[in-house]
C-alpha cells in the first residue's frame, strides 16, 4: 500500500534560548494523519537565485502524485512557497494543500484546480 506524501516547503526554525540550537517553529506532527512529511527546503534557505530554486523543487516534486493523496504543507519563506505553487499550477493542474483550522485545531486538505475553465 502506497502512503501518501506531504511536501514540506519549509520547517520554519527559531533559536531555543536555553540552548542556543534551532528548533522547529511548529509541531508538524497532525499533518502526519495525511501522509508521510518530506521536508523540501532546510530551515534557513531564502533564495535570490531563483533559477536554482525553482530547478530544486522541481526535482523534489517529481514524485508529487494528487491521485495518490498527495499534498504540500506550505510553510516558510514566501519564495519557496510562490515557486512550489507555480510549479503544481504548471506541472499538475491539480493539486493538494494543507491548511491549518485553528477552530477544530488540525490540518484539513484543500483541492486547487487551476485544469478548470
């Protein structure tokens, strides 16, 4: 049985104050319940060569598959999440978000369908 992938733009990180390390932002555990969390970009990359950013992420959503449950979690620098869509809009039509409802405090799956006129 295939499981379903969620792509992780980025894990948005801040310094801990007792330690010093960095440490996830966001407990991105309830977004487990969609599929197995591939993590795109690292924690700290923005990026002014989008040339290079775009050629990234198109090899990391190679195995992106709508039919197949997938869904990206878009989190992190504006950059990534802009290239990330335009490359779902472009490649697949249609494709899978996460959004985070803070009223019933989990993640729910939004369709866009850019195929539709």
């Amino acid at each position: 049985m295939n499981t379903a992938k969620i792509f992780v733009t980025q894990v948005p990180h801040r310094r801990d104050n007792g330690t010093g390390s960095y440490v996830p932002i966001f407990n991105l555990t309830p977004a487990t319940e969609f599929g197995d969390l591939i993590t795109m970009m690292p924690p700290k990359a923005a990026y002014t060569a989008t040339g290079d950013l775009v050629r990234q992420l198109e090899e990391k959503l190679e195995d992106y598959r709508y039919e197949e449950g997938d869904a990206v979690l878009l989190l992190g620098d504006t950059s990534i999440i802009a290239a990330t869509v335009a490359i779902l809009a472009r490649k697949h039509l249609k494709f899978a978000v996460l959004r985070w409802d803070r009223v019933i405090g989990r993640y729910s799956r939004v369709v866009f369908n850019f195929g539709v006129v």
